[in-house]
C-alpha cells in the first residue's frame, strides 16, 4: 500500500519489546514489520495479532483523491455493476381528467353503527348491540357525554394504542366471545375483538361501499372487481352481491379465513369470489403480465404492512408504483379505481395528484377528499381518511 510507515506502540505493559516478538514453542522470533511489508495474508494476520498486543500500529498515509477515486469505481468479479431502478418513470401524456375536491364522505348513525362520542383521544362506538371504546389520536377535543356514559360499555381497547401494535380488550361487565353478530344493509357478518385494536369493518367506508354497489348495477354488464388490501371481505361481498365477479386479495391467511366465514354467514357461498392470498403488489405485477383486466379496482392500502413472505410495505415508497400498475390492468370499457389511504401525515391533495396524473388521457374525473364519521350526540365530524377515487 502507498505511503504507508509503521511506528512502535507506546504499550504501558510492554515498552521493553522492540519489535521483535518470540513465540512460545521456542521457534525464531517473528519480526511483525517485515510481515506487514509482504503480501502474504497469514503472516499480515499474525502482524496485526502483533499489533493488537501492542508492539505496532500501522499507520496509512493514502492519498485521498485516490481513496474517492476507488469509491466511485464498482468492484469488477466478472459481471456488469447492478443497475439502479431509475424512480424517473415515463407520464403518461394526454389530457389530465377533470377534478371535483374537496369532497367529504360522511357515514352517520344508523340500527348497526353509531358513533356515540369522541375526545381525549379515544372514541365510543356502538357496535350492533355492543358499546366499545377504542383509541383515536384525532379525536383532540373533550367529550361531550358525561363520565357516566363514558363507563356504561361492554368492551375497552387497552395497551398498545398503535395502528399496528398489539394490545387487548377488557370487558367491564361480562365475558364476551371471540365474534358477535353484525350487518350491512342487511347482509350479516361476524365483528371480531383483534389484538390491534379493530373489530372488522370501518364503518367510514360505508360511502364507498354503497357508490361501487351502485356503478355495479347501473352497468347492465358483467363487471369484474379487484379488491386489493380486502382484510374481511365486506366489500368484496357487497360487490359480489350486487352481480360481481371479485378477485379478492390480502397478505393474511387469518383475514382470508375472516373473509370466507364472512361469506358463509352472508349466505354468499354461491356467488363467484376468489380469495387470494398474496402481496397485492406482486399480485397486480402477474396480472399485468398475464393480460388479466378489472372493471372495478378498490385499493384500501395500510400505512405500512407485510407481505406473506416478508414482502415490506411502505406506502409513501409503493404507492405510485402500485397505481400506476392498477391503471395498465384497467379493462378497455373501466368504470372506477378507488383508492383510500388511512394515514394522516399526508394531504388528500398528495394523492389527488398522484391519481390525476396516473390517470392522465383516459378521461373521466379524480375526486377525492377525506371520509368521515358524524357524532351521534354533539353532530362534530371524525376525520378517519383520506381518499381518492377515478370514475370514467
């Protein structure tokens, strides 16, 4: 190696040495300076032993526009450098759809869900029959029931309050099971108490669910729905309901497990769904290559999850790839692409861009804005998401 010199080592245990050091079985002594001058791997090992015991230190002198010059330069073992994924993919080119924001989708109570209350951080629902208090980070304001109100429920989230954490529920008054009956505009399915603190249905998504049913029926045709991220089922059998074929697809076998009771209990055996578990990524990537095209794409995507074999996903990373991968297995006769994203660090304006340039030369129109859930007593609005949603 260029400029590079050896100076003894000022050990505090062994300043008698000069480097020369004998080994024990009573062989020539070693000289570790001549060693560090040779190429020869095993005696520079032994050098550095040397070293560390304090008879030298190597000290390297190199030139440092030598030192950038060899960072810059890729290690050549017989093939090419690897390629970098270049993020600066081709628009699409065209006329941008027309755009209708802010748009605010609001569920209110009814006989199945109501929500009661919300405050200090937490909010209570009411669940079919059962009142249950969850976490809620937006709710910043004080409650507007009283304490007594707020103690009269059958069930509490406690522990990890985190999106993706893991906690438990308490129940008050008495044990409760595992499932309890619900129902969406008369369709049954089972609610379930999750260690991550949801129940099975976001009922937010209640506007969603009813504008797909209704673009399914007003088609008059066979129309064909991609339900990415579906978690139970529920809009995949709404869809399959109101005439459907679905591709229903999650990385979770116990959510795909959730989704066929789900079916059972709906009486929706007989309807055409296929249940898939994959990561939709990968999922929409295959299709693409197979030539298979959806009508109906709904993309209800987490801030952050993983595939069933390690896949990461991050939204803010793989969100534009996957809508750009949606659009090329959109049919040639598409009706809509719905895409929610539960998280509040972005502006719906981030994805209402993001939509609206994918989408860019195939007309129609990007609307997009939050959903909300309406209080049953103090009438305030619960920010749950943001969403956006291309209808042709």
């Amino acid at each position: 190696m260029e400029n590079a010199r050896l100076v003894k080592a000022q050990h505090p245990k062994d300043k008698k040495k000069r480097g020369m050091k004998t080994p024990r079985n009573g062989t020539a002594p070693y000289a570790p300076k001549k060693a560090l001058e040779t190429g020869n791997k095993p005696e520079r090992r032994k050098a550095v032993h040397a070293n560390n015991s304090g008879n030298y230190r190597k000290i390297v002198e190199q030139d440092n526009t030598r030192r950038e010059n060899q960072k810059l330069q890729p290690e050549n073992r017989g093939g090419e450098a690897p390629k970098i994924k270049s993020r600066f993919l081709p628009r699409p080119s065209g006329k941008r759809p027309e755009e209708r924001l802010p748009v605010i989708l609001e569920t209110s109570a009814n006989e199945n869900y109501a929500l009661i209350d919300s405050g200090n951080g937490l909010k209570l629902e009411r669940y079919g029959n059962l009142r249950i208090i969850r976490p809620e980070g937006q709710a910043l304001w004080q409650p507007a029931s009283s304490e007594k109100e707020w103690q009269d429920v059958d069930a509490i989230f406690t522990g990890n309050t985190d999106e993706e954490g893991m906690g438990r529920w308490n129940f008050p008054k008495q044990p409760l099971g595992e499932t309890w009956p619900l129902s969406w505009d008369g369709m049954p399915f089972l609610g379930r108490f999750t260690s991550f603190r949801h129940v099975g249905v976001f009922p937010e998504q209640d506007a969603h669910w009813r504008f797909m049913e209704e673009l399914i029926k007003k088609a008059n045709r066979p129309v064909k729905v991609l339900n990415l991220f579906g978690y139970t089922g529920l809009a995949s059998l709404i869809a399959a309901r109101a005439g459907a074929e679905v591709t229903h697809v999650d990385a979770s076998k116990k959510a795909i497990l959730w989704a066929k009771e789900n079916q059972e209990v709906a009486h929706l055996t007989d309807r055409p769904i296929r249940w898939i578990c994959d990561d939709a990524m990968k999922f929409v990537e295959r299709e693409g290559r197979r030539g298979k095209h959806y009508d109906i794409i709904l993309l209800d995507p987490p801030a952050y999850g993983r595939g069933p074999h390690g896949e990461v996903w991050q939204l803010f990373d793989h969100l534009p790839e996957m809508v750009k991968g949606c659009r090329a297995i959109l049919s040639d006769n598409p009706i809509a692409v719905i895409l929610t994203a539960y998280s509040i660090r972005a502006s719906f304006f981030a994805i209402h861009e993001l939509m609206r340039d994918e989408f860019t030369g195939l007309g129609g129109r990007i609307e997009s804005g939050e959903l909300i859930l309406r209080e049953e007593k103090a009438q305030r609005a619960l920010s749950t998401s943001l969403f956006s949603r291309w209808i042709f």
